[in-house]
C-alpha cells in the first residue's frame, strides 16, 4: 500500500514538471529572441541565434514526447452517394432543334455517366430540361429563310468588304462583280 502512495504521488509531481519543463524552454527561446532583437557584438548574434535554435528545437522535442489527448468526431460510415446514372434518351419528333437538342442531351448523359462530376451533372440536367421543353412546345422554323452565301462567293476584287458583299452574303444581291 506504501508504494502505491508513493507511485501515485510521484505521478501527481512529475505531470506538472514535464509540462513546465516545455515552457522552461519556450521562456529561454523567447530570451534569446529578446537579445538579439536588442542588439550586440556579431559574436553575441551569432551564439544568441545558436542557442535560440538549440532550446526551439528542445522546445519541439520536449511537446512531442508529452503525451496528448486527440478526440475523433463524426459518424463511423463515411457518406457515400451513388451517381444519379441516366439511361440515354429517345424522341419521337422530326423536328432539327428537338433532335439538336437531343444529341447534346445524351452527350451529356453519356460524360456524367462516364465521370460523375457536378459540373457534369449540371450541363447534363440543363441540356436535358431544354429538350424536354422543346418536345412540350417545339419551336418554330422560319418559314421565310434566306439562302445565305459564304464570304467566299461574296467577297469583291481585293478582297473589299462592304454594304453589297453584306448583302450578296444575307442572299438579297447576286454577285455580279465577278
């Protein structure tokens, strides 16, 4: 029983001791700093610096040697959501602009599929939503389109730009410079 007093007495001294013995150090390494901030002789700086590195690197050996307490919070299972895997899409329209529509839709079905990502997934709902608004109201073709000419065809000698290459362009003028 004697001894048992006596272990637990020295356990109650020591744990203080050893956590002041690490400010001890962190009091001389302020020291140091203190001195050389006010100044001296090169010789000084240079065994005021020494000893600074010396108790700053005990400083450090001194608090990883104690003994610390880590408390891990948190759930046990990390959260894991799966993907949200679409199957590609069909339509049944003829139209150009719901079928235009269609092609980016399952493009991006097909790259969120492939790498799951939320810029993925963003790009793949809007497409998607455009097509299904398209497929509800289907938009409606100009009736009265022009035919539109390349500059090629269009451009003057010299290659000139102006009002009547604009026009030969919009398919209002013929190319008669020719």
């Amino acid at each position: 029983m004697r001894y048992i007093a006596i272990y637990c007495l020295a356990i109650c001294l020591f744990i203080p001791f050893s956590s002041h013995a690490c400010e001890h150090l962190q009091a001389k390494v302020d020291r140091y700093t203190q001195l050389k901030r006010a100044g001296g002789s090169a010789k000084q700086m240079n065994r005021w610096q020494a000893q600074r590195k010396q108790y700053s690197a005990r400083y450090r050996e001194c608090l990883r040697a104690q003994p610390s307490m880590h408390r891990a919070t948190g759930s046990k299972q990390t959260k894991r959501t799966k993907p949200d895997i679409q199957k590609l899409r069909k339509a049944d329209s003829d139209h150009p602009v719901v079928q235009k529509l269609l092609t980016t839709c399952n493009f991006w079905i097909k790259s969120y599929n492939r790498n799951p990502s939320p810029e993925n997934k963003t790009y793949r709902d809007t497409a998607c939503r455009a097509l299904d608004d398209a497929q509800r109201h289907p938009p409606t073709l100009a009736e009265n389109q022009t035919r539109q000419r390349p500059l090629n065809e269009c451009i003057k000698p010299g290659n000139l730009l102006d009002d009547d290459v604009r026009e030969c362009m919009a398919g209002t003028r013929e190319p008669d410079w020719q």
